[in-house]
C-alpha cells in the first residue's frame, strides 16, 4: 500500500493580504536568522510525528504539498484539517473515492458525513491504532531534509495561567529526556540559525535550563546556531537568570498595554511588570518581540494608541499582532454570542458578535499599529 502525507501550500489556503500587512510579513522575514519554507509558514508538526511513527513501524511514505485538487496515486492520505482548508480537503476526497483519508483537527467532522472514504483520528496515538501500528512519540524530518527554517522544539506542555481566551490545559507537564533527544537528533536533517521553543510559558517547568544541553548538541552538527526564540509572560521574566541561557529572542504576552484590559481577560501582568520585563530583556542583550492581539472586547481607541505608544517607544525586534480569535474551550466564549465561523479565525478583524462601530474600530488600530511597525522597522 502506498502511503502519503498531505500539505496545502500556503498560498493556496491562506487569505489574500493586503499592502501593508505583505510588507510587514516581508520585513519580519528579512530579518538576519529568520527563514520560512516556501510551503508553509512553518513544517507541520503533525506530519513530522506521523513520519517518525511510520519510520518506526517500516512503513514507506511520502510527503506531497498540494497547490490543486488532483488525482492522488497513493491508497491511504494523511491531513490535518482546518476550517481554512476543509472546503479544499473535501473536494479532494470526493474526486478520490479509490483513496482512504484519514484527517485529524479542530473542526466539526459532520461536514465529511456524506463522504465515506474519510475518516478522522483524535491523534497520532490513535492513528496508529487504526492500522494496528506501535505508537512512538517523537518527531522526524526526515520528509523536509534540508528544508531552510525556523524549527520548533517542545521541552514541556501547559500553562498554570488561565487567561480568559485561551485554551491551554492549566498544568505544566515535562516532556521525557529520551524525547528531547530525539527532536534534537531531528533537527539533523535542517537547515536553521534560530530554535523556538514552543512551550506556551518558558520557565515554568523547571527542565527549561535544557536550553544550555541543547545548544552543546546542536554547535556539534550545526556550526550557524544563533539561540533560541521563546515566549512567556512579563510576570515570568524577572525570575530567570537570562545571562545564563543561550536565548536569542523572547516573545512577551503583552496582548494590551492597559491595565484594566489585562485585568479582565485575566492576563498575569500589569504595565509596570511589562516595563520591567522590557528592561530585564534589553539589560540581557536578548531581542523583544511583543505579542499583541486586537479586538478584546473591552478595547478602544484610547486603548489601542497606549499599546502603539509602547510599540513604538520600545527596543524591539518586530512584534506579533493577531486579531483576537474566540476558541469554543476559551472562557470567553461563553460571554460572546458567536455566531460566525470566523469568529474564530486570528486574520479577519470582523467578528459577527460585535457591533459595526467596534469592527471598524479594530480594523483601524490594525491597520494603525502595522503601518507604524513597517516605519519603524524600516
């Protein structure tokens, strides 16, 4: 049996941008260290632990990116579906009724229903099981060997903080030893000057000095290794001895530079504890990237020009804006009447649970803060 894993091309699902948003996605990726595949914005975690788990087991298979619809010549297709390519993943299986799919996601698999060569798993493990496999957690990358990026690596899973919009599970977990060891022995088959670390708050787990282990590791096979981005919250940074770990850059959850706001989505930082991270990090020579969201419920323009100020007074490397996207888990989803698909969508700044006034508002401080970060980042 022939056996492939599947990938949208990025242009293919992603929504056209406009000016200023392409420019500021440029410059961030014209940065000195930053590489992104052509595909996708990043490898796919999902196929790199099916490979390492198919490896494992002796079965042969293939990666594909798909740009089309097409006739596929394999038996069994592996995806992992998104509202943003199911339209696509069903036309494909609909033209492939000779072809098994085995989708995993976030998505309602009622709109499959109809289909009956589509079938969906709630994880590797279970995959696994569909075809009588021995599970193995770890990664390969073997499929993208020599693919120029940024990679990932996990070191523990969790976040003690409930904020109100997100829904990561509150308690910390450490990923196994042997399990490091294999993502580093992993990153063998890539091209890379920078790591991010894809724990949801670093230092929380006490493991996170594996960053030094780490770096050792991969100087032996990788002469270009810069550091290590991480992300983590204001309240988090004091407490770690950064001058001691070979990071490069940190992303803060910054989301609103306004107190009250913070307050009520239940963030773990005020604008002095982000004042005082900003400082522990520039005082480290360690780069600040700020995350910003748009669209908590409570902002104004009063409080959008406060976060644009302190983008625009800061010593930044670029900073991360998103628009606020309600997950059905989060806590705040039970205090929206949502009533749009794309309430949940990160891209989009109209959300059907708002008022006219406060979309056009957010999409203005949108359009605001990227247009000033193309300035100064210039």
């Amino acid at each position: 049996m022939k056996f492939t894993l599947l990938q949208w091309h990025t242009s293919t699902i992603s929504p056209v941008l406009d000016g200023a948003e392409t420019r500021y996605y440029d410059l961030i990726w014209s940065q000195e260290y930053y590489h992104k595949p052509d595909a996708f914005w990043e490898l796919p975690k999902w196929a790199g632990e099916l490979s390492y788990c198919l490896d494992k087991n002796r079965v042969y298979h293939t990666f594909r990116v798909l740009r089309k619809v097409e006739s596929l010549k394999c038996d069994i297709a592996f995806g992992s579906v998104l509202d943003s390519n199911k339209m696509l993943y069903k036309q494909l299986a609909t033209v492939n009724k000779n072809v098994k799919f085995i989708f995993g996601g976030y998505i309602d698999w009622e709109y499959f229903s109809e289909l009956d060569n589509v079938y969906s798993v709630d994880s590797i493990e279970d995959c696994c099981k569909m075809f009588g496999w021995e599970y193995h957690k770890g990664v390969s990358w073997t499929l993208f060997k020599g693919e120029k990026c940024i990679p990932r690596i996990t070191l523990s899973d969790g976040c003690r903080h409930r904020c109100k919009f997100c829904t990561i599970p509150n308690k910390v977990n450490a990923m196994p030893e042997y399990y490091i060891d294999v993502q580093i022995e992993a990153l063998k088959d890539l091209d890379f000057e920078l790591i991010y670390v894809d724990d949801k708050t670093f230092g929380q787990c006490s493991n996170y000095t594996e960053l030094n282990r780490i770096k050792r590791e991969v100087d032996r096979f990788n002469d270009k290794f810069k550091g290590f981005i991480v992300q983590t919250t204001a309240t988090t940074i004091p407490k770690i001895d950064w001058d001691k770990l070979p990071v490069y850059a940190i992303e803060v959850g910054v989301e609103s530079y306004n107190d009250e706001i913070l307050k009520e989505m239940r963030k773990p930082a005020s604008v002095r504890t982000i004042d005082k991270a900003v400082r522990v990090i520039l005082d480290a020579g360690i780069k600040y990237i700020p995350n910003i969201i748009i669209g908590l419920p409570s902002e104004t323009r009063h409080t959008y020009l406060s976060t644009l100020n302190h983008l625009l007074g800061s010593d930044i490397l670029h900073a991360n804006v998103y628009s606020l996207a309600v997950y059905d888990d989060a806590e705040l989803s039970g205090e929206i009447d949502k009533k749009s698909e794309h309430d949940g969508d990160e891209t989009t700044q109209f959300k059907s649970y708002n008022t006219e006034l406060k979309n056009k508002i957010d999409k203005t401080a949108y359009e605001l803060i990227i247009e000033c970060l193309i300035k100064k980042l210039k």
